[in-house]
C-alpha cells in the first residue's frame, strides 16, 4: 500500500475504472479540498452527477 500513497490522480482513475458506474470528476486547479477551495464548482458537479446517476436503471 505504501508505493501506492501520494499518488492520488492515478489511484482515481483506476478506481473509476474499477468501480461500475463511476464517474470521475477532476479539478486540476484545485488542491485536496475542492468543496471548500471552489464550493460552487463542487457542489455543481456534484449536482450534476446525481442527476446522472438518479436516472440509471
């Protein structure tokens, strides 16, 4: 697990491709907290991802 820590965009895209259904939503511009760094754009993905994911079957 150790190699493994620190290396955060990658882990995410794996687990997004492990995970069915999952979306991966990035904001390269912001660090680890982005619903506190940039709350609009957080909660507007967020949003918009449960909008997603209420219509699948």
């Amino acid at each position: 697990m150790r190699p493994t820590l620190g290396r955060y965009p990658e882990l995410a895209k794996l687990a997004k491709e492990r995970i069915a259904g999952a979306q991966l939503v990035e904001f390269p511009e912001l660090g680890h907290a982005p619903q506190m760094q940039d709350p609009a754009a957080f909660h507007k993905a967020l949003l918009e991802g449960m909008a997603v994911g209420s219509k699948s079957p």
